[in-house]
C-alpha cells in the first residue's frame, strides 16, 4: 500500500471517529427551539389564535388529549390532516411544544416554555 492510500485510510478514520463528538457538540451549542415563533409561523395556520381557538384544526389550550397523543400527533402527523414533523423537530423539541400548549391562558399572550 502506498504512502498516499495510507494516508487517505488515516484522514477517513480520523473522520469516522471524529465525527459523531462533533454532532454531540453541535447539538449542546444549539439554541433551544423558539417555540412561540415556530408556532405563530407553522401551527397557528390551523390552530388558530396561537392554539387557543378552533380554526381548521382543533384548539389545543385546555385539550383533554394525553401529551403522548399529542407527542405522536405532531412527531407521525394524521395522513390528509396533518404533516409529520418527526424530520423536523427533535424529541427535545416536540416536549417544549407540548410545555406551550400546556400553558396556554386564554387571557395571556403566550410564552416560550422555561
């Protein structure tokens, strides 16, 4: 083997290994999930007045609905009704939505989730 195949052997492994510490690293630096502008961007479409009326999707302040329901709703989405946001939300981040739904008042503008 020559000096050029080794060495693109070496760059390949230092990578390999190196790899996965960068993404954890990634994942600390990141800011958390501004769920307040996310949802007046995304949700409120349908979950109108920021998830406090019913629009073209049910109002979720006060919803009986389990927050593993509502976990999965957003996570798989219902096919003809709803997007999935699996791919574009972390686990992390479909928490601190379900936090803000939690918290919503129908007499106080909401807020990010602690």
């Amino acid at each position: 083997m020559g000096t050029i195949e080794k060495l693109l052997i070496c760059i390949i492994l230092v990578l390999g290994l190196t790899s996965p510490a960068l993404a954890d690293e990634e994942k600390k630096g990141k800011p958390p999930l501004d769920v307040k502008a996310t949802f007046r961007t995304i949700c409120s479409y349908c979950h109108q007045d920021m998830g406090r009326k019913p629009g073209k999707a049910p109002q979720l302040m006060d919803s009986q609905r389990s927050d593993e329901f509502i976990f999965n709703r957003i996570k798989n989405g219902k096919p003809g009704q709803m997007a999935a946001f699996g791919s574009s939300f972390s686990d992390d981040d479909i928490r601190r939505i379900i936090k803000y739904i939690r918290s919503l008042k129908a007499d106080e503008e909401p807020q990010n989730p602690l």
